[in-house]
RNA sequence: UGGCUCGUGGCUCAGUUGGUUAGAGCACCACAUUGACAUUGUGGGGGUCGCCGGUUCGAAUCCGGCCGAGCCAACCA
C-alpha cells in the first residue's frame, strides 16, 4: 500500500477524467448488445444541433440521461443511450452563409449544389465540437451509433415516412397563408413564432365611401397593408355602421373599390369598430376573407420588401419604409385622423429574431387531424406517462387545439421534399426513389421540389429512424418503444407531440414509456443564461476549474420538483468540495491499510463477527438505509432524493462518525478488530463509490481503482441494492445502531456544553453520565470509550452524581431511553454563561409546556382527539414539568 | 384573456394521507490547525410557513378570496 500515502490531498479532477473516459471507450462499456437476456434499457438522446456549443441546458439535460443509463446499466440493464447530431437546417446554413459573405460570395452566386457540398465540409470541420464537449461531462453514449439526420439510413426514412403520409392524403401542397421569415426567406411554423409584447401605435384613418355620401375610420396598426385591402369590415348588430353594410368604399392611395361586410369577428368596443380586411397579410383577415370570398392581395416579395402589387410610388420599399411613406401620404390627404400608441403583441421570428409576415404562398402541409388522435389517447390512458405529470395538461391542450404543420422550408441545408413536377402535365410525383419519369404522363422532363423539409420533421422519426427502421432490425425490436425520453419543456410541441405522432402512425406504439421533463438553467438570480445579459456560463470552463462530478452532483441536487433551478457558484463549489471529502476519506481509507490482508473470501467476508466493533455495526447499517433510500428515491426518478441521501450519508455518517470511531481501534493494538474495521471501512467505501458512481463517475472510478480488492470496473459493478447486499447488510444492526446514535447524541450534548460555556478543546473535561433507565445504562457501560475519545474527555463515569453544584446539566432524550449529561463546571468558567444557557432552554421549555397545557384542558381536543395522540400529550407534559423542575434545581445549584 | 406553477429563516429548497419542539445545504457568528480533508472540524444565532377568512379539538399542510412572482398559450384590427 506504499503507494497510497503519495495520494494527493487535493482531488484535481483535470488528472482523471480524460484518461478514464478514454479507457472507458476503449473497452466498449458504452456499447450495448444487440439482442440480450438482460431486460433493455433505452434512451434516445435529443440530437444537438451541429452548430451548437455544449450548455448549461445540456449540462443538465445530458447528466440526468447519463445518471439513468450509469445507474440501470450498473443494475444489469442492457443499456443502450443512443446519440446523434441534428443538420439544424436554418441554423447550420446561416454559419456557411455567414462564412461565405466574409468572402463577398452568397449562396444563390455559389449555387445549391457547391453550396451543399460546402456545408458538409463545414460539418465536417466543426460539427463535432459538441460530442467533444459532452465526452467531458462524462455521457456515457454508445458512440458506434451515432447518428446524424442527414444519413443515409435516416434519409431513407424520412423519405418513407413522407410518401406514405402523402398518399394518404396526411400531407397536402397548398397556397396558405404561412408565417414567413424575410431575414431567412423561409417559411416557419406557427410554434417558431415568438410572440412579443411590442409597443405601437394605433392610426385612424378615414376611408371615405365610394359614393361621395360619407366616411367611415378605420383603425389599424399596420397602415401600410391598406394597399392590401379588399374589403372594410363591422359587426353586423353595430347600428352606427349598419346602413353602411354593403356600400362601397374608395380605397385611399390606391383608388380601389371595396365593399363594406358584416361580420361577427369584429369587437365594436375596439378602435373605431371598423376594421379594414387584408387577407393576404393577417390571419384573422384570412379567415375573414375565407367566408367572404374575398380577393387576396399580396404586397410582399420573399425577402420582405413590396411588390407591384402596392403600387409604384411604394414598390421596393421596406415595409417598414412603406409605413412611413403611407402615413405621410395619408397625412397629406387629411385623411389621417388621429395617432395613438398601442401596445401589441407582434410575432418575432425564432431563429432570425425579424419580424414575422404573414405571407400568402405554396407550402407543404402535413395534416394533423387525424394523427394526432392516437398520439392524445395514448397519454391520456397512460400507455406514455409524463413526469411531472402537470405536463399532460399542457400536451393535451396543445393536442386538441393542433393546427396543420407547415413543414416546407425555402433553405437548401436539408432533406429535399421528395416530390418531383412534370414539366409537361403539372402532375406532382412523390416517390421514395429518384423518379425517372412522370408517374401520370410518363414524362422524363420531371423537377423535384427545391423546398427542404423542416429539421423537425426528420427529428419527429428519431426514436426509430435511429433504431433501423423501416427496415426491422433486432435494435428496434429490442429498443422501442425506448423507455424516457429526458427533454426540457420548451420543445415539447416541437418534438414531443411529433414523434409521438408518427411513432404511433409508423410503428405502432409510442416511441417511449415515461416522458421526463425538467426545467431551465438560471441564474443565481432566476434569471434566464443568456447572452445578452452576460450572466450565460460555460459548462466546459465549469468542469476545466470544478470538474464535471462537481458539475453533476450540484445540477442532480437542485433539479428536485421539475421546476427550473437556479445554479450557483456556491454550490457548485460546495460540491467540488464533496468530492474533496469523498477524496480523502478514500485516502483515509487506503492509508491506514499497512500490513492489511484481503481475506480469503474478499472482503465480503468478515472472519470473525465478534470482531466488529459497535461502529462498525453501525457503519453497515447506515450504508443500508442509505441504499434503500437511493432505491426508493431512483424508483422515481427522484435524483435529488438520492444526490442528497449518498450527500448525507458519506459527510455526515461515514465520514464524521464511522471514521472518528474507528480511529482507535485503526490505531490500537487488537489486531483483528483492526482486521476487521478496517474490511468494513472498505466495504463501506466500495458501496459509497458505487452509490455515487451515477452522479460523480469519474472520481469513482480513480478511487474505486485504487481499492485492494474491486471488480473489472466500477462503471461495469454493480449497483449496491439492499437485496444484493444482505449477507453483508446483516452484519449490520439495527439495535447496535441505536446504541450507537445514543452515544452521538450524548457526545453532541457534552461539545454543546463546551461550546456554549466557551471552553477550549484542549480542556479536558469530566463528565458524568446519568442514566435513567438499565437500557442507557447498558448502552452508556459499553460505549464509554467511544464518548471519552470523541468528546474528548478527560474522565468520565457512569453513575448517579453525588451533587449537580456548579455543574452543567443537559438531558439527552432518545428513542425510549433518557440520560443527563453532567459536567462539573467549577473553575473552569464563568457559571453566568452556564446560567443564561440554562434560562434559555427553561424558557423555551415553559412555553411549549404552556402550549400543550392549554390544548390539554380543551374539553374538545380531549373528547374529539384520537387516543394516542391525548395520550402523548399527556406523557408529554409530564415529561415538560420533570425536566423545567430538574432545571430549574440545576439553576439552583449552580448559583449556589 | 385563459391555463399552469410557485410564495416556508439572508439565499436555495425538503416537509408524504392535517397530529410531539417546522428540517437540510449554503451564507453568517464564535471557537479550534502538528497525524484524511481549512475545499476542514465543533458549537451557535436566525422562521407568527405571502395576506385574510373558513373547515377542524388541532392547519405550513384541506377549502374560498386577495396580493405578489414566473411560465405557457391565445389575442382587438
């Protein structure tokens, strides 16, 4: 053991983790088996973007997947957590656009096919960073099967997945009003919108009629879609504009005749009550125009500017530039009749952050109607169940309100819609291969789609498309439905509701048994990591200066109800810390172990049970609790629970206690006491190491290969479950336990004494111990050597005192049993201090007794109050007026 | 506007079906340094459980109302 004593008495974590997580790989610990005996265990890992840096949401998201995985598979799961990358279309082609206007080139001059294979090049280059970053935080992912969504296989799938919904009439191509994005020229989804509380102004503008006979004002935010209008709007039961319905209106700057309708969507309190209808650039306008058969007008070009349609003298402009230029126009035309500012919500785009349109356009839908029907009733049943389960709410509100999914996107980075037009007849071919000819007309002249599918669309195949399918492979059969799927709450629309979707509709069952959803990364002050607020962190500068078990363990203990957590610092640093305690307390361990044997059987055999010391039998018992804590607490994915059992148990029972007593017998003479301490020390530890190993691996890991007797790996032990441990657990006791914490809470009141009378350690104090039952009188007897060592005494005896004169009294209560602490005080200190502590509990004691007295003189409370709890009241106070009696003596006695 | 969540010592949170003295970690204060660890040890102070009302012998816990914070969804042009 010689090399033990070189341990460091610092942790540095920048030494271990690169190197385990590499021997890890190496030996393919990672990998699961294709087909097992062992029960499967399966979590699909949210693909990041390729663009993306690893952050304080992975961070989290990434630990609470790797403590699943590192805990079922050290339970004999067959575990596999399968990790892949997302092309990210919108976001991955903005980086190569970027990059290409630093050399004065834009994709449309490259053109799509140069600018794709650029792409993959930048892929190739960078998109990697990521993995890299998440092999720190220690993921535990089967690397071999990576998968990234542009591949072959998955591109298959998706290609499956579109024809099929396409000839079932689920995806449709039509001319809709969509949310377009002029910074990205692309369409979004509606759940990419971001809606924004904006602050505006609300114009009234006169709109005079076509014949000469009136006006009506029209308020509006948006001034310049007027060169839109095509018609003007009331509410039917709105008797200031009744007469109106039906007359003519002559459309400022433009000269267009529109017609005044009636319909119920308008609110007569609003504005004027009189609405102008666009249909081409609102939704309500939309739907307006939909009933009305209207005419829609579309003022836009795709990148955002006005088109011909808006009339010379605003053609070209920015619709920012148009909104100006018409009110001035109006202005001038006195047909403004007043401004006032109004705050509304105006849709921001996700991605880009501009100003969301809506535009009228050809875009591919998929028809959610139908889909979505199994994807309610399988939550709703419980056949997928939602952790928190208030999310359940939310996913069936979003479910029952669905809208159909826009999943065309005017990008180039991603897959092509895989529909080809004729040239010759305008029938649409969509196939699953490359077609050679029109499928109607036999046409060669055919053109496939430019239009690439939204990123999203490819993910919502992932929980099968990575296991193989369509083709029916032993992962799929093994794997799916996958069993949690871990995912924050904002993307549960997004990817949740999808795959669940199409799961269903193309394997047959949901794609996972359990939905995990956590929460947000903060701040230490709650509020969101951002950029532009300065306060984001970088997990990988956390794990370089704290290392990624501290970053674990602090993230593990805070996630608790599902709400978002607050990370601090000084957390974080507290938990580097643990790891320092864990740190020594093997050193501790490994040190004191000169001239130790592993017995014959391991060190899962004690030779002799006699040998075990009472800490010992305690220690073993601890750990016991401990593990069925752990158990109960990962049986619910209550990872806090358990982060805060192994926290508790290692600090304040192994490392406080169980080492403190076993010092003297480490360093006495009894030499198979010592034999025997010290196999339970390393026992101890062991299952301390692997309870932890989830959380903390890598710390684990370097210490666990330092222990004299261990398995291959602690990644590949197992999980310390009461059930595994039983022999070892019974050496444990439960009695002896309760002995023992007797002696803890005899010890604690002797240092409270000390500490509150200020006295110095180095003051060897005597103590009498005055038990008043023949069970603490045994218990006292037994363990006398353990309390003058510990409490650092100087004498101390078991009997009734001769007198409480100048002494410190304190009862310590446990269990069923009593005993007074009693320390002679005299000249050693000033007996005011002893006083005043005394007057103190006296006071706190009489209130309470007060308290109770008075409920026990409620007529009430005695006739309604089950027995028991009278009962204990009873006992209670009576115990109150003993104790304030023998106190109030002490007081006495000391004074005297 | 609707829905959801939360409000417990300075901070972050526990508190299971109402029942002994409301817990923990961090922070704070005091004391302690030659033998695992100052990234430590020991002890201490600090809370009328957001407010009001109700149910009950008894409420942090159940019910109603109010106030405050946050999130999500929708939205009046």
């Amino acid at each position: 053991m010689a090399e033990i004593t070189q341990i460091n008495d610092r942790y540095d974590p920048s030494s271990v983790e690169v190197k385990w997580y590499k021997w890890w790989e190496e030996k393919g610990y990672f990998k699961c088996e294709e087909t097992s005996t062992k029960p499967p265990f399966c979590i699909i890992l949210p693909p990041p973007n390729i663009t993306g840096q690893l952050h304080m949401g992975h961070a989290l998201d990434h630990t609470i997947q790797d403590v699943l995985i590192r805990y079922k598979r050290m339970m004999g799961f067959n575990t596999l957590w399968l990790p892949g990358s997302d092309h990210a279309g919108i976001a991955t082609q903005s980086v190569v656009e970027k990059q290409l206007k630093k050399e004065g080139l834009t994709r449309q001059e490259l053109g799509r096919e140069s600018f794709v294979k650029r792409t993959w090049e930048w892929k190739e280059q960078y998109g990697n960073q990521i993995i890299e970053q998440m092999k720190r935080l220690g993921d535990s992912c089967d690397w071999e099967r990576h998968t990234f969504t542009l591949d072959d296989g998955v591109s298959k799938a998706v290609r499956k997945v579109f024809v099929n919904l396409y000839k079932k009439g689920s995806i449709y191509r039509g001319n809709r009003l969509i949310n377009w994005s002029p910074a990205l020229g692309s369409a979004i989804s509606d759940l990419e919108v971001e809606h924004k509380n904006t602050k505006g102004q609300l114009w009234h503008i006169k709109y005079p009629l076509a014949d000469g006979s009136g006006e009506v004002v029209v308020a509006t935010t948006r001034p310049e879609t007027m060169l839109g209008d095509t018609a003007v709007c009331v509410h039917p039961d709105d008797d200031r504009y009744k007469s109106f319905i039906g007359k003519f209106i002559e459309l400022p700057l433009v000269g267009r005749k529109i017609k005044i309708i009636a319909d119920e969507y308008v609110d007569k309190s609003f504005g004027s009550g009189v609405v102008k209808i666009t249909p081409a650039h609102d939704f309500n306008d939309y739907e307006i125009g939909k009933r009305h058969d209207l005419e829609s007008i579309n003022l836009l070009t795709r990148d955002g500017k006005l088109n011909e349609n808006a009339g010379e003298a605003y053609e070209g402009l920015t619709v920012k530039q148009a909104r100006e230029q018409v009110v001035k126009d109006l202005e001038a035309l006195e047909l403004l009749v007043k401004t006032e500012p109004h705050e509304h919500s105006v849709g921001h785009c996700g991605r880009s952050g501009c100003v969301v349109e809506p535009f009228l356009s050809e875009q591919w839908f998929v028809n959610t109607k139908e889909i979505s029907i199994p994807a309610k009733r399988v939550v709703e049943s419980g056949t997928t169940v939602f952790e928190p389960e208030k999310w359940i709410k939310t996913y069936l509100h979003w479910m029952n309100n669905i809208q159909d999914w826009c999943i065309s996107r005017q990008l180039w980075w991603g897959h092509q819609i895989p529909a080809w037009y004729c040239q010759d007849c305008e029938f649409i071919t969509v196939s699953e291969k490359d077609p050679v000819e029109c499928e109607e007309c036999k046409s060669e002249n055919l053109k496939q789609e430019d239009d690439v599918l939204d990123t999203w669309f490819s993910s919502a195949l992932w929980p099968f498309s990575t296991l193989g399918w369509p083709e029916e492979t032993e992962s799929l059969k093994t794997f799916y439905p996958t069993s949690v799927l871990v995912t924050g709450q904002d993307i549960i629309f997004f990817w949740v509701a999808r795959m669940m979707m199409l799961g269903l509709e193309f394997v047959g069952d949901v794609p996972f048994r359990t939905v995990y959803i956590h929460g947000l990364v903060r701040d230490a002050q709650g509020r969101k990591l951002s950029k532009s607020l300065n306060n984001a962190v970088d997990p990988v500068e956390l794990i370089d200066q704290y290392g990624a078990d501290a970053l674990r363990f602090t993230l593990m203990s805070q996630i608790g109800s599902g709400r978002d957590i607050k990370f601090s610092m000084q957390r974080l640093e507290g938990n580097r810390n643990f790891m320092n305690k864990i740190w020594n307390a093997a050193r501790f361990t490994l040190s004191n172990l000169e001239g130790y044997e592993v017995p014959a059987g391991g060190t899962e055999a004690i030779a002799n049970k006699s040998d075990l010391s009472y800490a010992d039998q305690w220690v073993i018992q601890k750990c016991g609790e401990c593990e069925k804590k752990i158990e109960e607490a990962l049986s619910q994915n209550r990872f806090t629970d358990a982060a805060n059992a192994i926290y508790s148990f290692a600090w304040h029972e192994f490392c406080d206690w169980y080492l403190e007593f076993s010092k003297p017998i480490l360093y006495g003479e009894n030499l198979n006491e010592k034999q025997a301490t010290r196999t339970v020390m390393l026992q101890t530890l062991n299952r301390l190491l692997r309870m932890l190993h989830p959380f903390a691996p890598f710390i684990t890991e370097e210490l666990y290969q330092k222990l004299p007797l261990k398995g291959e790996a602690i990644i590949v032990d197992s999980y310390p479950t009461v059930k595994e441990d039983k022999s070892w657990l019974e050496s444990g006791s439960a009695e002896v336990a309760f002995d023992l914490d007797l002696v803890r809470e005899v010890i604690t009141a002797v240092r409270n004494i000390r500490g509150e009378n200020r006295i110095k350690p180095g003051i060897k104090l005597k103590a009498i111990l005055d038990p008043k039952d023949d069970k603490s009188q045994k218990i006292l007897g037994e363990n006398k050597t353990y309390i003058v060592s510990i409490a650092g005494l100087g004498e101390c005896e078991v009997s009734k005192p001769e007198s409480l004169s100048q002494c410190a009294v304190t009862t310590v209560r446990f269990g069923d049993v009593e005993v007074d602490v009693v320390i002679p005080l005299s000249g050693i200190v000033d007996i005011n201090d002893e006083v005043k502590r005394i007057q103190k509990s006296v006071e706190k004691l009489e209130k309470e007794q007060s308290q109770l007295s008075s409920r026990l003189s409620n007529e009430k409370f005695l006739s309604k109050a089950p027995e028991d709890v009278v009962e204990l009241g009873r006992k209670q106070l009576e115990d109150y007026k003993i104790r304030i009696a023998s106190m109030r003596e002490a007081l006495q006695r000391l004074k005297s």
